[in-house]
C-alpha cells in the first residue's frame, strides 16, 4: 500500500473526504501529482516535497483532481505571490514558488520529455531574463483577462509581469473605457512606431478593424469566431503594424494580432544563441513567420529562404529583408518540400544550416523526413511544446544527427509554460 493510501484519509469536508499527501514531482502543466489507493491524484499551487491536506474535486477513470485544503509542512521554495489576482487570473501558475526553483522544474520538466522519447540530453542551458515586467504582449476580453478555468474575467488595473508601457495603459484607462471585445496588446521599451495614443504601445481592436474593413470593402463581417484553416493567413491592417528594434542591430515589422514573441530580452539572447558559429551561402528559415531570425541570418549568408503558410506575416517578411538576398515560399512546410525543396537544392546547391521554428504541433512529418534525408550539417530547431520536440528530436536521431546542445528558453517566468532550442549536427 502506498504512502498516501486511504489510511492517510484524515476527515471530510461537506462530504468530500480529506487526504494527507506529499506532493511528489511536478508534472507538464504545473500541477505536482501523489497516489491515493494507487490512483494518481493531481493538484495546482503545490511545490514538489510539500506535504499538504488535499481534497479530490473530480473523480476521472485514470486519475483524480484535487485542490489544497492545507499546507502541513510548506517547501522552504514556497514564496508569498505578488499578484493579488494570483489563482484568480487565467495567466500565471507558479508565482508560489522561488524563480530559481521554478526554473529548475521546468527543465526538469523539459528532460523528461526528451527522455521519455528515448533522446539522450546534453546538459540544459537556462536562457533567461527579469522574473516581473517582461511580458510584451497580452490579450485583454472586454477590458479584462481571462478569469482561470472560467468564461469570465477579472478585472485589473495592473499585471505585475507585464512590461511599463502596458500597464500604463491598464493603470490610465478605466474598466468601463477600455475597448469590448477581444483586443491585442503589444508595449515595450524597444518598439520605434506604433499606433496608438500611449508611447511603446500597440493596439489591435477587433472592432475597429471590422468596421474599418467594411469601409473599404463595403462589406460587414458576416462570421464571428471562424475557424481559420490550418494553413489560413490573417487579414494584416495597416493600424495594427508596429515596428520593434532588437539587439539594436534590425527594426523588425509584425502584426500586433499576429505570432511575435512576449518576453523581448529573451528572444534577443535567444537570437545571439541561434546565430552563434553558423554562416555560408544558403540558409532555410522554416515557419519563418515576418522574418524576424531571417533579418540576422541574412547577415550571415548570401541567401535566405523563407517558409511560411501565413502569406500576410511574409508581407511584413519581404520588408524586413529589403535589400538582402532571400526567396519566400508562402505555403506550408510540406508543400515546400514537396514542389520546392527539390528545385533550391538542384539550383543552389545544399542548404549550409537550417533554422526550424514550427506551431505546437511540431514539424509536419513531411518536413522531418525531409530533414532526415538531407542531413543539413547545422540544424537549429525552436518549439513551444517540449513533447513534440522531443518527438521530433528522436526521429532527427534516429536517421544519424547529434543532439549537441538543448536550452530552456525562460520566456514566461511565473507559468510553467516551456519553450526550448535544440542544436543538432550531421
């Protein structure tokens, strides 16, 4: 019978049996996990070693659900959050516990992933920056965020991990003024032009931008909410365009509702990393988004080719490598593969490295085997899912590359959110 079995059962609580546990690991997603009977039992706000009073909140087929009711003996990695909305806000998941501690777990978290996928990891790296006032971007529902495992929100007048230039807008703004709605946010120290009233900071108001749309086009909006196809572009607007200078080296131009990193000071240590000991005559940028690791690698090679299925975020990438030697592709990965890969080869010879940052879902499988067959002497791969990464590490290889360096790339301190950059070699 296992520590935490039935006979740890203590009393119960409006009819919901208490039990006494001892957080075990932390799992991906910030929860940590004990046994209960055999059965395992999952809880947020816990450290890992704590020993707690949990009471189960949903009974599942394989697993339980439970929430704190006490803290018998707190870890000495437990701190007091600094959020007043802390539990209540749908954002961060781990303000309980020492930045140092937090970064510890999520490689932790990382390596398992990879191990689990039967890859062998080097030593992990830890790429990070401040633990408050990072975050650059947020997204705020009729002038609030998103109440956690709820459909409502909570109201706020400042965000603790959001940079200045955003939370002069929440603090200046009133709840009631602020726009309904879904609207995007975009402020930092770095932006050079905006579009908005407060310095270094951008604003996409879905609202204004349909009836914008409609004045131009004479048409309304006539679906809310659509699903876009996998492989479906957004409609890029001129007022939601903003202009952000990294490492003081390139002005790179995005779409304030479009994909670019939140947490600035990392993406820029991330980028020294990527561009460390690579350069040639041919690179590939997959899933290149606007082109912003395209800007520097173009300053290493005499040719840049870009891959990416959303044809608006190429538009602002044909900006931002005006006057650089680049081709763009404007469709997905396996179709690149399929039609063009095979061309560039033939005509320009052999890419001298390849610098690969896919969605959640990882590389399309397409792109992997492709990767595989052509074993490219310098691969660079990003993710924002670790499973997937590992996924995909375990196939690279398998067909003959060297994992040679893996880093923890911190970008959103305080959650337990991890991305991550993998070095291969053939």
């Amino acid at each position: 019978m296992d520590s935490n079995s039935k006979e740890n059962k203590n009393s119960t609580v409006s009819g919901e049996e208490i039990y006494t546990v001892t957080a075990e690991k932390m799992v991906f997603g910030g929860d940590c996990m004990a046994k209960i009977n055999g059965k395992n039992v999952f809880f947020p706000y816990a450290v890992p070693g704590e020993k707690l009073e949990i009471q189960i909140t949903k009974n599942l087929r394989d697993y339980n659900l439970a929430k704190i009711v006490k803290i018998i003996e707190p870890s000495p990695d437990r701190v007091e959050p600094f959020c007043p909305l802390y539990t209540q806000c749908g954002g961060c998941n781990m303000q309980h516990i020492k930045i140092e501690k937090q970064r510890e777990l999520r490689s932790q978290m990382l390596k398992e992933c990879f191990e689990r996928a039967g890859v062998s990891c080097p030593e992990i790296v830890v790429i990070s920056g401040k633990e408050r006032a990072y975050r650059s971007r947020v997204q705020l529902t009729d002038g609030s965020f998103n109440r956690r495992d709820s459909n409502s929100t909570v109201e706020l007048t400042n965000c603790p991990v959001a940079t200045d230039s955003i939370n002069k807008y929440l603090e200046q703004t009133s709840q009631f003024t602020r726009p309904r709605g879904r609207v995007h946010f975009f402020g930092d120290e770095r932006l050079v032009e905006s579009n908005g009233p407060f310095p270094k900071l951008a604003i996409a108001d879905e609202a204004k931008n349909d009836l914008w749309k409609q004045k131009l086009t004479g048409k309304k909006s006539k679906v809310k909410n659509k699903v876009r196809q996998r492989f479906a572009g957004t409609t890029s607007f001129g007022q939601n365009l903003c202009k952000i200078n990294l490492l003081n080296r390139h002005t790179v131009q995005f779409d304030v509702k479009g994909f670019f990193q939140s947490n600035i000071e990392v993406l820029e240590k991330t980028i020294e990393q990527i561009v460390t000991n690579i350069g040639g005559n041919n690179v590939l940028d997959m899933y290149s988004g606007c082109g912003t690791l395209s800007v520097f690698l173009a300053d290493l090679f005499k040719k840049t080719v870009m891959v990416e299925h959303n044809r608006d975020a190429l538009v602002n990438a044909e900006l931002n490598l005006q006057g650089k030697l680049h081709e763009t592709y404007g469709v997905s990965g396996a179709k690149f593969v399929e039609q063009n890969a095979g061309q560039i080869l033939k005509h320009d010879g052999p890419f001298d490295a390849v610098v690969i940052d896919p969605p959640r879902s990882g590389m399309e499988k397409e792109v992997c085997q492709w990767l595989c067959d052509n074993k490219t002497p310098i691969l660079k791969s990003l993710s924002c899912d670790p499973a997937t990464h590992a996924r995909d590490a375990a196939k690279l290889i398998k067909s003959g590359y060297t994992l040679t360096k893996l880093f923890l790339l911190d970008f959103y301190p305080q959650t337990s959110h991890i991305e991550s950059l993998a070095f291969f070699e053939s």
